[in-house]
C-alpha cells in the first residue's frame, strides 16, 4: 500500500512556513513513506521528521532507524531537531512491532536530549506513542482546536467510558487539555512554525555553542519597577523591544517561564507574580520552573528570578507528598544548574521559596529591593504560631466581655 499524501508537495509547505529554501539536495522523499505519521525533513538547521511505523512486517524497524538515524545526524552535526506530529496512532494488527519501533524512537530523542534543542509541532491527532515522543522534547508547540494530545485516542476513551460518552465530547475535552501539555498554543499551523523559528532565535544550534547576540536596547537605564510589578510588567520592562515569549502560560499563573532577551542576551526568566494569589507557589507552578531551569542550563541560557511569593501552598495533607516532591525537583534543577544565575528580591521571599530561588548558596548573585521582606514563615503565620497563647487569651477576654454586656 502506497502513501495518497503527496510528500514532496507536504515537504516543500513546511520548508515555506520555516522560511526554508525548497532545494531538492535539501530534503529526501521516499515513495514507500506511508500515509499516517509525518517525520523527516532535513535542512541546513532543521530537521523536521516524516515517515510510519505501521508498515507490515520489518518496515516498522526500519523507518524507526531511519528516524534514529536523523536524529544522530543532528547530535552529530549540532543542528535542533523540528518534529511535527499528526499521527491516529497504530494499526492494531502490527502493534508489537510498532511498539518495538516506538522505543527506537523514544531511545533516539532521550539521547538527544540535552545535546541539540528539540522542537514538537503538533499540527493534528497525536495519540498513543506520539503523545510520549511529544513530551520528550523541549518544546511542545500545539494548535487550539486542531491539536489533539492524548494517551488514548477519542475512540478508546468513549468504549471505556461507556455508551452515553460523545465522540465530541471527549474531543473537546482533549483539545482543553493540550494547554497542559504544550509549552504554547497557536491559533494556526503558519503561526506555529513562526513561534518554532521564534523559539530557536533564542537557542544556540547545540549544547556545545552559546545564543547569538543580537544587539539590544542598552541596560543603562532606570525602569518604574517596585513590589507591586506583574510578571507581565517586568518582562515589557526589562526586554529588548518586547522580544519574549512565555511559557506554559494556562499551567498555574502565579509563575511566569519565559525566554527573553536582554541587552541582546538569551536569558530564561523566572518570575512569580504577585497579582496571582500573592504569588504562592502550587506543585504544577514549581515543576514548570524545574522543566525550565533544565532547558536553560542545557543551552547555556542564563537565569535571572524575579522573585514576590509568600511561599508554597499549604494543602490539604493529601497534597503534602507533592508538594514536597515538586519542592525537591526544583531545588536539584536549580542548585544543578552551571549556568549563571542572579536572583532579584521584588517584595517577599518566604520560606522554601526562598531556600530554592533565592539563597546564595544556589545564586552567583541576589538582589533585593529596600521593600523586600526575607522571612521562614509569612507575617500573618508567624504571629499565629509565636503568639498563639496570647491569641487565645485575648478571644478568651473579649468573648467574656461580650458575655458580660449581653447579660446587662
């Protein structure tokens, strides 16, 4: 069975959208390359992947190699790797084998990892094998109401929930939960790719070079800046001409990731915002930072933290577990971390907050505004537990007095 897709045309759409010369050295199209998996593109810096796993019989492995292949040639070389994925998943009858190619694949990205930036555009279904080599890389770029990331395709999950469960239903409810698994989500596939080229602006080629200094706005001047600052009034503030772009943006506000430049610098910018519930850090806003923080340090980006929390959420006791796992990832993420790092101390830094984002012991250098308050614990908790006694007696006294008035 031969593909229907005509690949040199698909080929040549994605080089446009990349800004790629359609050279035909520059691209390498196979006719057995069958319809429902997309992969490989090379090119100068890129390498976007189209193929198929579910080929009968060997071709599963082989063009699991073929996308190994690829993949070494750009550790090799030092090029980042573009993936797009619009995949159904697996045909039933070769599932061992295509679950024997998947690992191939999962092997080749893990290896990768770290060495060359890795970039997953998701421009249709995504299921099974293809959602799990989606978060294998740096960055998952997804398309609102086209993107469909999923473990189980819609199919699966309506037989498991039972006959009443809508094939609709069920796809909607996947394309709200992309924002949990994208880094960004676009309103269309050409302005995914330009957030890819975006993104890769700020990387260098591999982890065996530096970004590329692109002349800025000059660092020598005052901003209006104080402890009151939104994360999205520091990143206008102290970007060059606005040029950021944020990260994980729908997974808990009360963090802000973003890649920014700054004097014409790649920094990654960790910033907790003070207007999202005083800044207090959750478990999914600690392990979007911990994700970050790695990517940084993989690419030679420096760190600056922008740092206004009054601590970690308490929770319920459930939650404890998390939190404190959470907690452990991002502290090993930031005392692991070679790269520079500077702290800036907009308003609180309470507690474990600033244990991992602030202390000198992780941080080359710490900064703090006249107003910054440094503490174990936040104000309103340390007079509850210091002057507990005293609290009681004093509600015992009023209360009293309460007694006494109501009965004249």
């Amino acid at each position: 069975m031969k593909s229907n897709v005509d690949l040199k045309r698909v080929l040549q759409e994605k080089q446009k959208l990349l800004g790629i010369a359609s050279e035909e050295s520059s691209s390498e199209t196979n006719e057995n390359i069958l319809d429902r998996i997309h992969y490989i593109l090379y090119s100068n810096r890129f390498v976007e992947m189209y193929s198929k796993l579910t080929e009968v019989n060997k071709t599963s492995g082989l063009q699991a190699k073929k996308f190994s292949n690829i993949v070494k040639s750009a550790m090799e070389t030092g090029v980042p790797i573009i993936l797009t994925l619009d995949s159904a998943g697996v045909d039933l009858e070769n599932g061992v084998l295509a679950m024997d190619a998947y690992s191939e694949m999962y092997a080749a990205l893990s290896n990768a990892s770290g060495i060359c930036p890795i970039i997953c555009v998701v421009n249709g279904n995504c299921y099974g094998g293809n959602a799990i080599l989606s978060q294998l890389c740096d960055f998952v770029i997804a398309i609102d109401n086209k993107s469909q990331i999923s473990m189980f395709g819609p199919q699966v999950i309506c037989a498991t929930e039972g006959p009443d469960a809508k094939i609709e239903d069920v796809k909607n409810s996947i394309n709200e939960n992309n924002k949990l698994f994208a880094s960004v989500v676009c309103d269309s596939e050409e302005n995914a790719f330009s957030v890819a080229k975006f993104i890769l602006s700020f990387l260098p080629d591999s982890n065996s070079d530096i970004p590329e200094y692109i002349a800025g706005t000059d660092l020598n001047q005052l901003t209006s800046l104080n402890d009151d600052s939104s994360a999205q009034e520091i990143l206008d503030s102290i970007s060059d001409n606005n040029s950021y772009i944020k990260f994980y943006e729908h997974i808990d506000k009360s963090l802000c990731t973003a890649l920014a430049r700054i004097g014409g610098h790649s920094v990654m910018l960790i910033i907790s915002d003070n207007d999202d519930s005083n800044g207090v850090l959750t478990p999914k806003a600690l392990e979007k930072a911990s994700r970050m923080i790695s990517i940084a340090d993989s690419f030679n980006i420096p760190i600056i933290s922008f740092v206004n929390s009054k601590g970690l959420s308490i929770g319920c006791a459930k939650s404890q577990q998390e939190i404190i796992k959470s907690q452990a990832n991002l502290v090993y993420s930031y005392a692991s971390a070679t790269v520079p790092k500077i702290s800036i101390v907009m308003g609180n830094a309470i507690g474990q907050v600033f244990a991992s984002l602030v202390s000198k012991k992780f941080n080359d250098i710490v900064y703090a505004l006249p107003e910054a308050v440094i503490s174990a614990l936040s104000p309103e908790v340390a007079i509850q537990l210091l002057w507990q006694d005293k609290i009681k007696e004093s509600n015992s006294e009023i209360s009293k007095s309460n007694e006494e008035l109501a009965q004249d």
